[in-house]
C-alpha cells in the first residue's frame, strides 16, 4: 500500500507541475509572428518582439528590440518602460499603482523622478480590443488589440513625457 501511495503523490506532484507550467505558457509564438513595426512621429523602424514569461501574475510581458537599438517593455496594458527610442537613451518606465478595481494611478518615471501621474480607469474589453482610459493633460486612451490568445498584437499609447503617441503593430 505504501508503495501506491508513494507512486499517487509523485504523479499528483508531476501533474500540479505540469498545470503551472501550462498557466506560465502565455508565450504562444512563431518567429514570423514576432516582427514588429514601432511609430513615434515620424520615426519608423522594424524590429523584434520576444515574450517574457510571468508565472507569479500568469501575465506575460513583451520586449520590442530593434537593430537601431531601440527597446520597449510592454504587457497587455500598454508600455512598461523605455531604454532606448529613436536614437536617444531612455531611463522611462511607466508604473501602475493600483487604487481599486475600477481605478488606477499611473507615474512616468524618468530614472527616480516623478514627471507625472495620473488616474486612469479600468481596462474595458470590447472583442479582440483592450482600452484603459486616462485623465491627464492631454486625456488620452491606451489601445491594445489582442489575438485568440490573448498576446497584444498592436499597441497605441500616448506618452506625456515624450509628448507623443507611440505605436506597436505586428506585421506578418
């Protein structure tokens, strides 16, 4: 009988790792679905976008590099940080602080400064599109268009620091 047991608790073990690892999986790509195009005025370039695993939260974060060295972290909530953009270094991040279900408070972060907040409403859905709507000056809305999968395939974003709207699509 101990024996059985002993077996039963290692494939209940195998079968409790193998679920994690399908939560963690949200990372559901082929090469050619990884080739972006990045607009910011009239700056235009291709590049890369690799998905990074989350297991902690099951969301997925994605990078978009480019051979003119930009860098851009994203999820499906629109930009997380800019290392890199245009040509110029970037120490840009974009934090979520959450207040409650309906609400959150957004900082731009250029390197330990605080260049602005702001409230921004819940993210609504509407089909394949998820839009957070936020109160600063310009009011703006972030836009991202998801797969079957739920993978941000197209990003829209203003961003107050940059002045300017910084878009992501997917081109295959």
């Amino acid at each position: 009988m101990h024996g059985f047991k002993m077996l039963f608790l290692k494939l209940l073990r195998f079968a409790i790792l193998g679920a994690m690892v399908l939560l963690c999986c949200a990372c559901k790509s082929t090469p050619e679905e990884s080739r972006w195009l990045l607009r910011f005025g009239s700056y235009e370039t291709l590049g890369q976008v690799r998905c990074i695993e989350r297991c902690a939260s099951v969301e997925a974060q994605y990078n978009f590099t480019s051979m003119q060295g930009d860098d851009i972290l994203f999820e499906h909530r629109g930009i997380q940080a800019i290392s890199h953009l245009a040509g110029q270094a970037q120490r840009l991040r974009i934090v979520t602080l959450e207040d409650d279900s309906s609400r959150n408070t957004q900082q731009v972060r250029v390197g330990e400064l605080i260049y602005a907040a702001y409230i921004c409403d819940a993210v609504t859905r509407d089909g394949f599109l998820l839009t957070q709507r936020c109160h600063s000056q310009p009011a703006f809305a972030i836009d991202v268009q998801v797969n079957t999968y739920k993978q941000p395939i197209a990003l829209s974003q203003w961003v107050p620091y940059l002045q300017q709207t910084i878009t992501l699509t997917r081109v295959n």
